[in-house]
C-alpha cells in the first residue's frame, strides 16, 4: 500500500469516532464499520461505507434502499474502471492485489488501517475500491440504504450494513475552510501551513492545493494530500517545489471530506522570491599574473541573478574588503584585481545580488599566491621644492605594484615616507613650513610577494626658509599723557627677528599693522593716534630676514587715560599805553592738543575772569585792562576740557 505521513493507527481510530452526519448503521460485521451520506437535496447522493477488508465478501457488494429498490447490483475493488483511470498506478496495482481475499493486505491489521485512511481520504480510491458510489435521480425523501455482502455466486451470503432513514431533500452542508494559511519561501519551494477547519460535519482526511499565476490556475495536488483534520499549523502541510518565481501568486487550500467534497478555498497571496538566484556562484579560479590577478566564476544557474560582489582578504577567515561596492552585471564572471596590499597569498570571495539589491552569503573562497622577479631602479627622478612641500615624479617600471620613497639629510640614514608604498609615480612630500636646509630622496620600485628592486640614485634639493619666527611677547602695557606706551620682547632667539609689526584692533579680531616696521632690536613703541577713555587691544608679528611672519602675539588691552595738565611757568607782563592801553603778556606756549587760558583779577575782585586778548605766537595782549593793580595768571586746558592749575601771577599797574 502507499505509504502515509500520519500514524494510521490515530488517524482511523479518530475518524470511527466522527459520526455527525453519517447515517446510524446496523450491520452485521461489528462496530468498525461506518456508513456515510451526503445529499444535495435534488436526489443526488454520495454514499461511502467502510467494512475492515478481512470480512468483505468474495463477490463484492449491492446496495439497495430501505424498499428493495436496487441501486447497484454490484461493485468491489476494481470494479469501477472510471475511478480507477483516475488513481496513480501504485493505487491501482493495490486495488488489483486486494482482489484476492487471501493477501495479506485483507487480513493484517496494520495494512487494513492505512487501506482505510487511503478510501477515506481519496474519494476516487474509494469508488474504485468498491466502497464508495455517487448515485442521482433518487426521490427527495427520508431514505434509508443498505450494502448487502454477495458470495462468488453473486448472491446475498447474508452480510449486510443497514442505515436508518436519510432526508434527501435537504442538502449536507460543505465544510468550512481551513484556518491558519500561511506561506514560508524556502529552498526547496514555498512551504505551506495551515489547520483543518475550526468545525467539520465529516470526517477530513485530505485537502486540495491549487496555484493562481500569471500562467493561470494549476492543480497541485491530483492525488487528495492526506493530512487530517487535526494537522498542526506549525508543521509544513505542503511544499509547491516549482512555484513561479519572482512573480506574485495565489494559493487556495480546500479540504475534502470523506465523500469528496471540497470546502471553500482558504486563500493565501505571496510573493515568491528566488532564493537561488542568491546562492553563491560556484568554481572560483584565480590566474596570477605580474599585473593582476584575474578572478573567475561559474555563472549562478538561475535566471534572476542580477549582479555579483567581489571580496578580498589576505586572510581565508577575513574580514573581507568589497572591490566591487556597486556591483557587477549578472552576466559577468570574471573580475580583475591590481592589489596594493603588500601580502603574498590573497584570498577572494564571490557573492550574488537578485533583483531587490539582496546580498547573498559568499562561496568557497579562492587562493591567489604572487610571486615576482625584482623591478628595476626607476628613473628620471625629478624633485620641485615649494614652500610647505617637496613634489617627486619619476618614470614608472613595469612588473611593479607600488613604489617607496627614502628621505635623509646628507649623511643621515634613509627613512621611509609612510608605511603603505605609493602607487602612482608621483608623491608629494608635506614637511610643512621649511628651515632652508637640504634633503636627500630616493625611490625604489616594489612587485608583489613584496619583492623591491634597487633604489633610484639619490637626487638633492635645497630647501627654501619658509620657518617663520616665533611671536613676540609684550611686556608692558601703560597709558603715559593720552597715549599708549607698549614695552615687549622678540622670541628667542633673538637675531631671527629682523622686524616687528604693531597690530591694533579688538578682542577677537587681530586688526590692521598701524605704523612703520619697528627694527627688530626694538624695545619699546608709542601710540599716539588714541582717545582717552577707549581700550585698544595689541598684538605683535615678528618678520625674519626672508620676510616670514609670526603669528600674532598675545593680546595686551589698554585703556587710554584722560590728561591730566601741569601749571605754567610763570608769564611775563608790562603796560604800554600807546598806541592805545594795553597789557601785554609773554607767556610759554601750550604743550600739543592744549590751549591757553588766560585769566586776570583787578584789586577790588575776589574771583578771577577769564580774558578773550589777541595772541600771536607766545604773547596774548589785553587791550582793555582795569585801571589800578592788576594780576594775570595763565592755565593750560586740554581738548576734553580739563583744565589745569594756575601759573604763578604777575601784577601790573595800570595808568
């Protein structure tokens, strides 16, 4: 017999005990045997009737209804050619077996079992078996039926399975869908999972499972797929090993009673991915050359690969760098490589893309050993010296993969620039602001297995003085009568500092040079050009010999005082009457941004005054003195107004 995913012994004992529906049986062959009817309720019947094989009887079966009327006048295993046509050739070889009552099929338990499983879930393995029949044209009525046992005369030899009264006008209900449809895409197909219907009027035992596509509905499973109706929803139910790939389907899951009834279609949608077109492409080679190593694959097999990813790594275990980031063509199985890394063995990897950009895990990875003869010395080594670089070029050598370049001061040892060897014949050599000092390079070609050719001959450069000084410092920072006096410092050492500039402007911005270069054995500077009560911030720049500037100083802030003014000497008076009577003063004239004040009091004043006279140079003429005894004085004011002590006074008498 076939064989059967489930434990037969299980499944039949649960199906003896679902009898809903199922016609209440008299018979004289025990309670193992069942009887099963569905109408449709227009005198169309299914009937299926289950004797254990070791009681069949040698001449088949009738069945009559409750008056005598005959039905089928007889059947049994294989009487019925059209059922029969529709089974496996495996099926049909058991039918044609059981026709001899001494197999061992008809007597053994365990083979009885699943040949019960097998008429219960295949109605069509049923109707050829003899125990099952569709019947129409009956009467809509309460009709009951009968199997009568025939011996090998075609006679009744007295067995029989009896049913009460059956209602015919009234239709048996389908079953319900199976619950819990669900869909997993995995390696060998789309895996699918579901439950047998919530409630079931009839025995379950087997489920159809058809596909929707583009290229139309297809029957999956032409033999009923036994699988009960307690069939758990986390174990794979079915596996569609050929689905259409890449491509939107549908599933419809029905469940088929014991008289072959399909339920509605439980209905699941789903995308089919190709999981294949991510399998890692097979045999990779490796061909080493002086230039390059050439990597080759075998094309992945299925149609929906895009694109593949090339790793690299000089160990087999990683990590792995990607040279290929955007990927290459799916028709592309080959990949050239020029490594930089200086290792003899390298190992490389291929992975798969499919159409959504997915990165498939990698394959076996491939071994690429390098060896090389050794470079010659490159040639025409050319070097240009700039202000903050050395720039070198020299002619490329064939077989080399990288260059490294050798630096020393004459008579010093050779250092490498870098431990990665350059790969284009040029480099430049950042040393940043340069002291004028001469240096020394040389190149040396390398090819892979980390073999270096001969060193280039060496070829000097003088270096420009591009070092400039350090800052200078200021010291001291005072307000002295309205200006500003700074005392600073160059930086040591000294004699690199030809001159100084003189910065002025805030907190945060260095401002403008004010005044000329100050020479560099300055000490001291004064700035005139301030207003009293303003804060001015200054900074130094030193400049060397070849005109290369500091960085700004610190910043020193100073805020200006007012000034304050000294009392005159004392002036110098006489009176003159004619042409006209005047007084006339001599007096010291004013320091800068002062002015002369002169003030006059008579004998009977208690207050001095202020006179407007003419002045000219250092005189000053009042031309309407007091008669009697006068004084004079004379004060210096400055131009904020701040006016200063009185000179000592001089008196005059006046005619």
């Amino acid at each position: 017999m076939s064989r059967f995913l489930l434990n037969p012994y299980s499944m039949l004992a649960a199906l003896l005990l679902c009898l809903s529906l199922q016609s209440t049986a008299r018979s004289t062959e025990g309670s193992t045997s069942q009887f099963y009817i569905a109408s449709d309720g227009r005198g169309g019947v299914h009937l299926l009737w289950w004797i254990p094989p070791e009681r069949w009887s040698e001449g088949g079966f009738r069945l009559e209804d409750d008056q005598g009327n005959l039905l089928v006048e007889q059947t049994g295993p294989g009487a019925n050619r059209e059922a029969m046509q529709q089974l496996t050739q495996e099926l049909r070889n058991d039918i044609q077996r059981l026709t001899n009552p001494d197999n061992p099929i008809r007597t053994n338990a365990g083979n009885a079992i699943s040949l019960g499983i097998q008429t219960l879930g295949n109605w069509e393995f049923a109707k050829a078996l003899g125990l099952g029949v569709e019947l129409s044209g009956l009467t809509p009525q309460p009709t009951g039926f009968a199997v009568l046992g025939l011996g090998k005369n075609g006679k009744p030899d007295g067995k029989y399975l009896k049913t009460e009264p059956f209602n015919l006008s009234q239709s048996t209900p389908l079953q319900s869908a199976p619950v819990k449809l669900r869909g997993i895409t995995a390696a060998n197909g789309v895996q699918l999972y579901w439950q047998g219907p919530d409630q079931h009027l009839l025995p379950i035992l087997a489920y159809r499972v058809e596909r929707e596509s583009e290229g139309g509905r297809s029957l999956l499973t032409p033999q009923p797929l036994i699988r009960g109706s307690d069939w758990p929803a986390d174990t794979v139910a079915f596996t569609d090993a050929t689905p259409p790939l890449e491509s939107e389907v549908r599933y419809l899951v029905s469940a088929i009673d014991v008289l072959g009834r399909p339920s509605q279609a439980a209905i699941l949608d789903l995308f089919v991915p190709d999981l294949s077109a991510l399998d890692p492409p097979g045999r990779i080679t490796t061909d080493t050359t002086k230039e390059a190593i050439e990597i080759s694959w075998q094309a992945n097999p299925s149609p929906h690969t895009s694109g593949y990813i090339v790793e690299r790594s000089p160990l087999p275990a990683g990590p792995y760098e990607i040279l290929t980031p955007t990927g290459l063509p799916g028709n592309q199985t080959q990949y050239r490589d020029t490594p930089l890394a200086r290792a003899t063995n390298l190992f490389y990897r291929v992975r798969a893309i499919d159409p959504r950009g997915n990165v498939g895990e990698p394959g076996n990875a491939a071994l690429a050993r390098r060896s090389a003869e050794a470079p010659a010395a490159p040639g025409g080594l050319k070097i240009a010296a700039g202000h903050t670089r050395v720039r070198l070029a020299w002619g490329p050598v064939p077989g080399a993969f990288g260059y490294q370049v050798e630096r020393r001061v004459p008579g010093g040892a050779w250092q490498a620039l870098g431990n990665l060897l350059t790969q284009e014949p040029r480099l430049d050599d950042h040393l940043g602001p340069m002291n004028g000092r001469r240096l020394e390079y040389r190149v040396s070609a390398v090819a892979w297995g980390d073999v270096a050719g001969p060193a280039s001959k060496p070829v000097a450069v003088d270096l420009p003085d591009t070092l400039p000084p350090e800052a200078p410092s200021i010291v001291s920072a005072e307000s002295v009568n309205g200006s500003a006096l700074l005392r600073f410092h160059p930086a040591a050492p000294e004699n690199q500092t030809a001159q100084l500039l003189v910065l002025r402007g805030g907190p945060d911005d260095p401002g403008l040079v004010i005044g000329d270069p100050l020479p560099g054995s300055a000490r001291e500077w004064r700035d005139a050009w301030v207003l009293p009560g303003e804060t001015y911030w200054y900074r130094l720049v030193a400049l060397d010999a070849s005109g290369n500037r500091s960085d700004p100083g610190e910043a020193v802030s100073l805020r200006i005082a007012a000034v304050i003014p000294v009392a005159p000497p004392q002036p110098v008076a006489h009176y003159e009457a004619k042409p006209f009577a005047r007084v006339v003063i001599d007096v010291t004239l004013a320091p800068p941004d002062h002015t002369l004040v002169l003030e006059t009091r008579s004998e009977d004043d208690t207050r001095w005054r202020h006179v407007t006279g003419a002045s000219t140079g250092n005189t000053v003429v009042d031309t309407h003195p007091r008669q009697g005894k006068t004084d004079y004085r004379v004060r210096w004011r400055t131009q904020q107004g701040l006016l200063g002590p009185p000179s000592p006074a001089i008196s005059v008498e006046i005619h």
